[in-house]
C-alpha cells in the first residue's frame, strides 16, 4: 500500500513510491524546434485555464510561471510528437481525450493529429542501497548563468563530472518533490560515461547539452525529463538494461 506522503500535518518519508505515467504517441511527424509549438497547439486545445499544460500561472500573485517539476512534458520519439502525463497529471490529461476532433491549430495551420499509441503504466519507484539502476540522458540542461561561469573555467573531464553529478542529483529530487515523494535516504549518483556535448536555441539562448551514462540507486520511470526544459523534450532519460551472459 503507497504511503501517504502528508499525514497527521507532518511530511512522512518513503523509500518507494507508486506512479501511473501515461504516454502519448501522435501519428504526424515535428521537428525537434516545433515541440513548443506542439505545447501551445495542446495547451489552446484543452484551455489556457489547464495550468499542467503549460505551467504560466494565471492567478494575480505577481508570478508568470510556476516553479514546480511539470507533471505534463512534450517531446518527441523519433520524428513523432509525444506527450508524456505523470503522476496528477495523468488526471489532467483526460480531458484532452474526451474530445473526439484530434485536430490542433500548430503554426496557423490546422493539422490531423491521430493518436498511434497510447500507453499507461505503472512504476514502483524505490530507493536501493546502492547504485544498480544505469540510465542515459539526452540534452540534458544543467547550467544556469552562475554555474556556467565555473563551468568555463574547467579543463578535465573528471573535474566537470564531479561538478555535474550534484546538479544531477538535485534534478532528480525536484523529480521526486513534484511527484510528492520524500525519499527516506540518500541518492547515490555517478556518471560512468560521457557522449558528444551538443547545443540547441532554447527561449534564445543555447546552453551546452550534456548526454552521458549514469548509475544510481533510484528507479525512475523511462522518458521523464530532468533539468531546465525538461517539459519540452530536454533531458530525457532511459533506463540501460543489460542481458545476462550465458553460460556456455
């Protein structure tokens, strides 16, 4: 039985937590730029008044945004758009598909968007003892303006791993706060291998991209993103798993 995270007026910590995550796979193709199109055309499409879609805040309280992990991401697999629910908003996302018309309305033009596949599953996330879960990461955002003049100045590899792996490790927590879940222990994290760096024009900037093999001992759920963007298709993670040798 999950438990509950807020009880008698106190946070309660856990080392699992159960988590529904629905996937969403559109029959049209975007390109890797278009995805915050495809964000606007599904936001238009369910209502600006749906923040999960979104995430601008509409109350008065002199915020734009909220500042919260997005429970509603966008992305792309292959060349097909994808949106991924986790969590509360898997509730939120059903009343997209109340509606029959899978038209949207991406860059003034009105575009089929027929759903291939759909797919809801279950996650029972948990924290190990030590690190047995390898995942990889894909143009992951880590550096905001501070951090990036300290990364400026490294030369080694090894030095900037060990200045990553933190950040990363931050990332995940803010994963596991928007979710609700007070890990009860200590995330483990280290990257074992580092891939080509890449850049990308994200809201006018274009931030170095990092894509690297890490090892933890947390279990997360496959195509989640982590870090800045990680609603619209930016650091999105997959679970390696490897097969067994066979005993000759």
């Amino acid at each position: 039985m999950q438990t509950n995270p807020r009880k008698n007026g106190f946070v309660e910590k856990t080392n699992h937590k159960t988590l529904h995550v629905l996937s969403v796979l559109f029959d049209t193709l975007i390109a890797h730029q278009e995805i915050p199109v495809f964000r606007g055309a599904m936001a238009e499409k369910v209502g600006f008044e749906h923040e999960w879609f979104h995430n601008h805040n509409n109350s008065e309280d002199g915020s734009d945004f909220h500042y919260r992990y997005p429970l509603i991401q966008y992305k792309r697999r292959g060349h097909q758009p994808e949106l991924l629910a986790i969590g509360q908003g898997v509730d939120a996302a059903r009343m997209f598909f109340e509606s029959l018309d899978w038209k949207m309305k991406i860059k003034g033009e009105i575009r089929d968007m027929p759903i291939e596949e759909l797919k809801l599953k279950k996650y029972e996330l948990k924290l190990e003892p030590e690190p047995i879960y390898t995942y990889l990461i894909h143009d992951w955002q880590a550096l905001n303006q501070k951090n990036f003049e300290t990364y400026k100045k490294m030369e080694g590899l090894f030095e900037i791993i060990r200045f990553l792996e933190p950040i990363m490790t931050a990332h995940i927590l803010s994963f596991c706060k928007g979710i609700g879940w007070f890990v009860d222990g200590e995330i483990q994290l280290e990257i074992v291998e580092m891939y080509q760096r890449n850049q990308a024009n994200y809201k006018g900037i274009s931030p170095a991209l990092f894509n690297f093999a890490f090892r933890t001992n947390i279990l997360l759920p496959d195509r989640i993103g982590l870090g800045k963007g990680a609603s619209q298709g930016f650091g999105v993670i997959k679970r390696k798993r490897f097969r067994e040798k066979r005993s000759v």
